[in-house]
C-alpha cells in the first residue's frame, strides 16, 4: 500500500484533477472515531483516495492517503451531489449573486435553506475547470458529514488504522513532546 503525504498527496491529486475535471467527490468525516484524526474520500472516475486529516481547524493539515479499491461509480450515486472542483468566478456574476441575496434578506424573504440553495444552484451552474494562476475561482464543494464515513470497501477500516498509525508516527517525529 503506497501512502503519499502532504505535498506529494496534494500534487499527485491536483494533476489527476487537471486531467479530467469531471465527476470528482470530497467527502470528509467529522465524526471523529477512535483515532481523533478525520477521514476523507476523495473520489474521480478513474480511482478513490482514502485520507487520514490532522485536523479541519488549521491552513495547513497534516493529510496522507492511500488508493483504495472502492468503485467511484458507488460513490457517486450515494452523494448525488454538485460535484467537487475548480469553477471559474466572474465578477459579475458574483456581484449580481449577492445583491440578489442582500435584496431578498432585506425584504426578510430569505432563510439560511434558500441561502444554501442558491449556493448550490449557482455552483451547479459552473462546470469545474483546471484553475490559472492569477485568476479568480470557486473550490468545493466539500461534503461534510457528521456521520461515521461510509464504506465503500471492505478494507477501510483496515486502511484507516494504517494511516492512523502512520499520522501519529509523523506527529511524534514533528513535535517530540507528542504521545
């Protein structure tokens, strides 16, 4: 089992990404399970990444995962969801997003729901695109679930020991005073 880390992680994902924009899922667990570390699949039509995050409350995590066998149709259907990426934001359309918003909230005919809606609407308006340096983009969305990550395969709890194990290692390496 190849487990790639950080910036090797981020790399080797981003130039998959650059490759197919399409049909990409982010679903990271906020459940933390015994471990106190969250659980990330990342998921495209050619494979699926299982992630192990130090934590979702920092700029820069530690993050390392591994490929897992699981069928990223499966976990397409499950999410039936705005898929994950890179969506190019005019100015424009931004602007008019949020006047329309600021219009609707100060005549109260607007709730949190509608807000997240629209959201949803406006991403799912955008296809995803390989980002440019020096351009402007929306990233996401991320599937947050609060919920014990759902398996996909049969050897992730497996897998998620494994990286458990790995992360903690790296940590004590990183801050010494760490048990």
């Amino acid at each position: 089992m190849e487990i790639l880390e950080d910036h090797d992680l981020a790399k080797y994902l981003f130039n998959k990404y650059s490759t197919n924009q399409r049909k990409w899922n982010f679903i990271i667990s906020t459940s933390q399970v015994k471990d106190s570390f969250f659980d990330a699949i990342v998921s495209n039509p050619d494979e699926v990444w299982q992630l192990k995050i130090d934590s979702i409350y920092k700029p820069n995590p530690l993050v390392m995962g591994t490929k897992i066998t699981a069928d990223s149709s499966i976990i397409e259907k499950k999410l039936n969801t705005t898929q994950f990426g890179y969506r190019k934001l005019d100015a424009d359309v931004l602007k008019n997003f949020l006047t329309n918003i600021s219009k609707d909230e100060n005549n109260n005919s607007i709730n949190n729901m509608d807000v997240n809606v629209r959201i949803n609407s406006l991403l799912s308006s955008l296809d995803p695109v390989k980002p440019i340096k020096g351009q402007n983009y929306l990233y996401g969305p991320f599937i947050f679930t609060e919920k014990r990550m759902t398996k996909f395969d049969n050897k992730q709890d497996e897998i998620s020991d494994k990286l458990s194990y790995r992360m903690n290692e790296n940590i004590r390496r990183k801050y010494s005073l760490y048990r």
